[in-house]
C-alpha cells in the first residue's frame, strides 16, 4: 500500500511559468543536469529514517533515467532528532552529498569541505522555504516539469511503485 499524501496538485498551461520552480534558485542538484525535464527537490532530515530508505530509491530513478531527471536537496532538519541540524550544515557545504552522509551516519567526524559556506544560513532558510510551503515532515519530494507540479509528503515503499507514480502523473517513460 502507498503510504503518501499529495500535497500539491497543480496542472499549468505550458505557456505560465511554474511557479514553484523557484524552489531550486541558487541550488546545485546533487545528481543530475539543471536542463533535465523532471526535476525533484527532496526536503530531507540527515537522520529521518524514511529519508534514509528514500534517497537511494531517487539516486536509482536518477542512475536509471540520467538524461530526464534531476535532483536537489533542501534541509529540513526536525526537531526531534537532536543532531540533524548540526548535521545538515555539514551536508549543506559539502561537495559530495552522499559520501558525506554515509560518512555522518558511521558517526565519523565530518567537516565541510566548501570554503566560505555559511551551512547555518543555507540550514536556516530551507527551513524557512519548507514551513512556507507547509512541510512539516520527511522526506517530502516537490516534483516538477514546466506543466505539472506534486508535493508528496512520506517515503515510496518501493523503487517500482516511486517510477510508476511519476511515469504516469508526469507522462514521462521511466525506466
């Protein structure tokens, strides 16, 4: 069974602009081509266990569709995990998201790696961004082409079912 909430639903003419396409402003994707069609920002907790069971099903939607997907990273530490917004800071001004997540998770000491990176500033505003747009769990994925707009609030259960979903509220072929 699915267990996800849409939280934004939105159909567009082609010719508007989307307008939650400033989401990704001043963000580099982690993985991916900035022109790709389908872009997803993966609001994330460094410690939130669904984001844990998430990420790697994203990075194969990416892996397996490198020219149509794209992907970005905002932080939204929550409150009860005590160490993820310390943790988030280090990802924030980090060069290599996933080497540098796995290396937090082992519990080693990490340090950012981008000179003159403000982790705290970035932290800060991407949860500023995220409480405006009403998140207030992780993961939550806003996906997004220049027709269509949905927020999903909740981990995919399976690769499968993550790949389908798009597939057809985005009629993009998926592999």
């Amino acid at each position: 069974m699915l267990l996800i909430t849409i939280l934004i639903n939105q159909s567009q003419p082609q010719a508007q602009e989307n307008p939650i396409s400033h989401i990704i402003d001043n963000k580099k994707p982690i993985l991916g081509n900035e022109k790709a069609l389908l872009k997803i920002v993966i609001f994330d907790d460094p410690d939130c266990p669904f984001c844990r069971r998430s990420i790697p099903l994203v990075k194969q939607l990416y892996e397996n569709n490198q020219d149509k997907v794209v992907v970005y990273i905002r932080w939204f530490p929550l409150d009860i995990h005590p160490d993820a917004k310390r943790k988030s800071t280090i990802l924030a001004c980090s060069k290599d998201y996933f080497k540098t997540k796995e290396a937090l998770i082992s519990g080693k000491d990490v340090k950012p790696d981008i000179p003159n990176c403000d982790g705290n500033k970035i932290v800060e505003e991407d949860i500023q961004y995220g409480m405006k747009l009403g998140i207030s769990g992780t993961p939550t994925f806003i996906m997004f082409t220049d027709k269509d707009t949905v927020g999903i609030s909740g981990a995919p259960p399976d690769y499968e079912t993550l790949k389908n979903t798009l597939s057809q509220r985005f009629k993009i072929d998926l592999k």
